[in-house]
C-alpha cells in the first residue's frame, strides 16, 4: 500500500482565507516495503520540525503514528477509489468513518484531498469528481467535522491553457462542466485549489525557451524576468508563473476569491542521459529557494503578501518505484533517513533548517550476529584507533555491559572520526546509518 506524507516540506491552506503566514509540507510517496516504518517517518518529521504532511492514502498504520503529535495531516482517495465514491453517498460515508472519524481528534487532520490529477490521470472519472468531492463533505458535515476539514482535489498545472503571460491562461475549456461545479462548490465550503507545480518538467519541455535559472529561483537581472504585457507584471520565476496563471484561469470563470495550496513541488536529485538537468545542485538550488520564497510571505506578482503553502514532493526516495531513474530520485532523505543533500536554508526559519548531515550516526543493525558484532568492535577499538576507555567496567559507558551496546558506541565513534565518509559504517555488514542519536 503506497503512503504518501507531503513532507512538509509544504505548505498547505486550512481555511478559506488563507493563512497569513504560508507553511511548508511534505509529501511523503512510499512504497511500506522500501520505506522505514510509520513511527520512523514520524520521527523524522518530528526532528526536521515538520508540521505538515500529506499521504497519498489514508493508511491507519500512518494515521496512528501520527497521533498526539499535532501535525496537521492531510490524507486522501486514491484514484482506484474514486469511482465507488463519487457514485455511492454511502460508500463515502463508509470511507469518512473508517478513514476520518476513527482518527479524530487524536491525529490532526486537516484535509482531504479526492483523487490526484483525475482530469489528465483518469480523464473517466471526471464527470463523478464533484459527486466525489460533495458526498465527502456531507459525511464530514453529518459527523460535525466539515469546519476542521477541508476537501480538495489536486490538479496537474497541465490543465491550465496558454499558461504565459498569466494573464491569458485559461482551464481546458473541455473540463468546464468540472471546473465550474468544482469552484463553486470550493467556494461554499471555504476550501481551496490543490495544484500541483513543477517547474523541472515545465523547463525541460521548453526546448530551451524557459532559462535553468528562471526555473530554480536563481536572480534575473531585470532585463532577462519575463513581463506579462497585459498586466506589466514581472516574473522571476516559473512557480509564481504557474500559480498565478492558476488564478488568471479562475478569474476567467468569474472565481476571484478562492485561495490556492500547491500540494507538491520539487525537482530529481539524479537523472538519466536525457535529464542532465536533474542533479543534486539543482534539486538542493530548487527546494531551499522554495522553502524560502514560500516562508517569506512574499506571495506572486498578482497576490503579493499572500501566501502560498506548498508541500514539497517528496521526503524519501523511492528506489522499487518503476519508471525512470528522476522517478525514483525527488526525495530530501533516503530511505535510512540519511538527507540526499543538505538545504541551503539560512533565515528560513526552523522547517528542514536544521544541518541534517550532522544528525547521522552508525550502529548496530537489528539482530546482527553478536559473534560479528565483538569482531567489529574488537577492530574499531583496535586497528580503527577509536578510544574505548569510556567502555571499561566503572567508566561512563560502561553500562549495560553487552556487545550490542559497546558495539555501538565504538561504530559511531569510528563513523564520526572518520567524518562520516562514505562506507565507514558498515563493519562487514552488521552496521547501518541512522538519524536517531543512540547515545544515552
């Protein structure tokens, strides 16, 4: 079953007005047997300060792990369950008592998100999206949790026709019999437009058009920002672009007050021969600049000083995820909890601030051999000159007296004297990496 936290790094909009500081979330696309476990997936949260998150589910596992914590989560449909849902107000209210009301209030969730990208993913299920969206509110509202929940349905950026300038953008008129419910029915509820914003694709289908440094936030001199002619608005970066062609489309059909939460934006850390563009500098360049235009409230050339709360896709790497090699390669951390590369993030605040290539540190692995185990530690404290005197009998490390807890000691001593380089936690195979501090 596939779990997704939106790894906060994104931000995310709870109400109708929008909040006034913008937040950054996380998604987080895991695969339960390629990914840690929920409670290791909460940890990390919890020490990288992520205070909201999005799964691309609703799995109970996540959702118990998530409990007391105050995280604001955002949980949703899968796209198999769309069309029983969007067909049957019952099988809606099944899916809000088993998925929503068992939860609450325990585990904070905030919204819902129905489907993901149904117009361009499952173009079949989109004359039961609005149905979808409805009979999920209505449960919400029977069980007097529609003011704490928002519901929502995430959309491709594709969807938006003639996208620069923004003034001229428009939704595929295709999709007006949806558009025209779904905002209205965004509208009555107070919720907001999910979108989803990638600029990394944007660049590389321009065919040279769209500059690398317009895409990742990096400074223009005046002369190269894109103007909109008909609003004289400058544009230095594709996100704002997007975000406010969003708006221009929902302006074209008469919407004008409905605020907007881009649920993931990111950019590969690692590519094949055709995206040479997909490296860790551009990806660490991408993210830490939108985290920081996200976090100073900056807004977009159209709605300065209103934010935008954006979830960053996504927190792991998903290694079993088919496909090609950027697919597997957009997350912060790898699956140990080891981060991919650490953010430029100075006067960002706390969100992901936090040196995360210092918070790395080598034990022991699970049921090693403990024959294995006194062998290594024998070596660390031996040829690999770690100092083992806190280890003697009366010395602080001394308790509890067994290998597992000496062995640990000396592997992440060797680790952090040997600067953390690359294939000096292994110890033939009985030691792992970990961002879980095993001192005591």
């Amino acid at each position: 079953m596939a779990v997704t936290v939106l790894l906060l790094f994104l931000l995310a909009v709870s109400a109708a007005s929008a909040d006034k500081d913008a937040f950054i979330g996380v998604n987080i696309g895991t695969d339960l047997s390629d990914m840690p476990s929920p409670t290791q997936v909460v940890a990390l949260l919890k020490a990288q300060n992520i205070r909201h998150v999005r799964l691309y589910d609703a799995d109970r596992a996540m959702l118990l792990a998530l409990a007391n914590t105050g995280i604001q989560v955002t949980i949703s449909v899968p796209n198999d369950q769309l069309l029983g849902i969007g067909q049957s107000n019952a099988t809606a209210a099944n899916w809000v008592a088993r998925h929503v009301a068992a939860h609450v209030p325990t585990t904070n969730i905030t919204a819902i998100a129905v489907g993901s990208e149904v117009l361009t993913v499952l173009p079949n299920a989109g004359p039961v999206l609005v149905s979808a969206l409805k009979f999920i509110h209505s449960a919400l509202v029977a069980a007097n949790l529609d003011d704490q929940i928002k519901v929502s349905t995430p959309h491709s950026s594709s969807i938006i026709l003639d996208s620069f300038p923004p003034s001229q953008a428009f939704f595929n008129r295709s999709w007006d019999p949806v558009m025209v419910p779904l905002l209205k029915f965004l509208q009555s509820t107070g919720s907001y437009l999910m979108l989803n914003v990638y600029p990394y694709y944007d660049y590389m289908q321009s065919n040279g058009v769209i500059p690398l440094d317009y895409a990742l936030f990096r400074p223009l001199p005046p002369n190269k920002e894109a103007v909109d002619a008909n609003t004289l608005l400058h544009y230095t970066n594709v996100f704002d672009a997007i975000v406010d062609a969003a708006y221009f489309a929902m302006s074209d059909l008469n919407f004008t007050n409905i605020p907007l939460v881009v649920l993931e934006s990111g950019w590969p850390s690692k590519g094949d021969s055709s995206e040479s563009d997909a490296t860790i500098d551009n990806a660490n360049t991408y993210n830490s600049n939108l985290i920081r235009h996200v976090l100073n409230n900056t807004g977009t050339p159209k709605h300065p000083g209103i934010a935008v709360s954006t979830y960053i896709y996504e927190l792991y790497n998903e290694d079993l995820r088919p496909g090609s090699v950027s697919e597997k390669n957009w997350g912060l951390f790898n699956a140990n909890g080891v981060p991919v590369y650490t953010l430029h993030l100075t006067g960002a605040g706390t969100v992901l601030a936090n040196d995360t290539t210092n918070q790395t540190f080598c034990v022991a692995k699970d049921g090693a051999d403990k024959k294995m185990l006194q062998a290594a530690l024998d070596w660390a404290c031996g040829p690999g000159k770690v100092d083992c005197s806190a280890l003697l009998q009366g010395q602080p490390c001394y308790e509890p007296d067994n290998v597992i807890s000496h062995s640990m000691y000396a592997f992440n001593a060797y680790y952090q004297q040997m600067a953390k380089a690359p294939g000096t936690c292994d110890f033939k195979g009985v030691a792992t990496i970990t961002t879980t501090d095993p001192s005591t």
